[in-house]
C-alpha cells in the first residue's frame, strides 16, 4: 500500500511511522509512506497557505489553491488514482470496520487541515471525510497518523502474528477479553484458574465471556449490532444488571417520592 500526506508540517510524521510495528512494515515493504509540504504549491514569496474567512470570524483558514494544486500533482505522480481522505468534525466516525475497508485501498492521500479550518471548496476533493472523535485538534495530522497506525497493522505482513489484528477489540464488534501475563499472582490478584489450565476449549470460552462483560460494563452502546446466543445474552443482561447505578431509595434527609 501507498500511503501519502500533504501537510503544512511533514517533519512530524518521519519519527513514527520509521518506529516500531510501523517502521518495521516499511522496511519491509508492506508500504510506503511520503509527506508532502502543502507550501510547495504556493505561489507568492510568504509561501501563503491560509486567509482570513470571508464574513468575519476567528482564525485564519487553509486557502483552496495550494490545496486543488497538491492534490492533482500528487495524485498524478502514480498510475494508481489515490483514495483521498479529508479530517473533520463533519466526517463519517473513524472505527475499526472502516479502518478494514480503507486497508484494502492499493493508496490512500491524506489531506491535513490546519488552523481554523479548509475553504469547503476544497472538499470537492475528497473521496472520503473522516472524523477522528468529538473533539478538536490544532491539525489533521494526529489523525492521519492515527489512521495510518490502525490500516498498516492490518496489512499482510505488518505483523508477527497474523491472528494479532483479528483477536482484539472491535475486530468481531466487541471489547478484547481481559488478558494476563506472568506473574500468576501479584499483590493479592490472582490470573483467573482457567487460564492456567492448559485446557484450550476451556479457555476459548472464557475469553468469549470476558469480552461480552467487559463490553456490556464499558461499552454497552457495542451490543445493540453483535449476534448473541440465548446463553450469551443472558449473560450480557446479567452484566448490564450489575454494572447500572442502584437506584436511590431516599438519602439520610430525602423524601421517598
């Protein structure tokens, strides 16, 4: 895969992408990564990317012209056409069933938004828009990095264990199940007996229990698309049950109502 940015600071991105899982998948070829500087396609002597908004307003924003010009120049460098991505506010949530669908694109062009914001014209552009969460961020470039991080790992090759991206959260939709290592007991917390069991089957079946606990505890909102057995159900209800705030029965001076 092709990965490329256009940006108006393409020195972040070097140190991560070179780093760890990510940097080992370049080298090895799983795919290639290039950031642009969106001010080489400027054209006046202040290598001018942004402009105050018409109407009024706070900030400055990102200019359509060095934008459409980077785009189309980019874009035109390899046969492949790019799947372009924008970041904002307005975009589709980023998850992990889109990170999987964006994994099967032979290129994708990140576009990095700056300072107030982007001329919507510039929008035209886009293939796709992504909103990384509700939140605000000085830039795009934290999210392109983002996204780059969760697409790569699900590439052939990008890491050691091919099972590691699919047995982890949301990869079936779900919380990962809560997971051990050694010592067997510290501090007066204890590895759950069957994981030391040897007993695979055993095993399997907790770990399936454990994510459907930990989902309906710390992310119920996940069940409402998951296909549950009857038994599993019960179990996620009995969950829920147990993790919802008691109603209050009357406080030392309340009246019950």
């Amino acid at each position: 895969m092709r990965i490329e940015a256009i940006t108006v600071i393409p020195q972040v991105f070097e140190p991560y992408v070179t780093a760890s899982i990510l940097g080992r998948a370049r080298k090895a070829g799983v795919f290639s990564f290039e950031a642009y500087d969106l001010r080489e396609w400027t054209h006046d002597r202040h290598r001018t990317v942004d402009d105050a908004p018409f109407g009024g307003g706070q900030g400055m924003l990102m200019k359509p012209e060095p934008i459409f010009e980077a785009v189309e120049d980019v874009a035109s460098r390899h046969a492949e056409r790019p799947h372009v991505v924008f970041f904002s506010p307005c975009g589709t949530p980023f998850t992990q069933r889109l990170a999987e669908r964006l994994s099967n694109e032979e290129r994708l062009l990140f576009v990095c938004g700056r300072y107030e914001g982007i001329d919507e014209r510039a929008y035209a552009l886009a293939d796709e828009v992504i909103s990384l969460g509700d939140y605000v961020l000085t830039g795009g470039e934290l999210a392109a990095l983002a996204v780059t991080d969760a697409v790569v790992r699900l590439l052939p090759g990008a890491l050691g264990d091919e099972m590691s991206a699919v047995d982890e959260s949301f990869s079936d939709g779900l919380l990962e199940y809560a997971q051990y290592t050694r010592p067997a007991e510290y501090r007066g917390m204890a590895v759950p007996d069957v994981l030391l069991s040897g007993d695979h089957g055993a095993v399997d079946r907790w770990r399936r229990e454990s994510s459907l606990v930990r989902t309906a505890k710390l992310r119920p909102d996940l069940l409402a698309s998951a296909t549950l057995s009857d038994s599993e159900r019960a179990l996620v209800e009995r969950a829920l049950a147990e993790s919802a705030p008691r109603a209050e029965e009357g406080g030392e001076h309340g009246q019950a109502l």
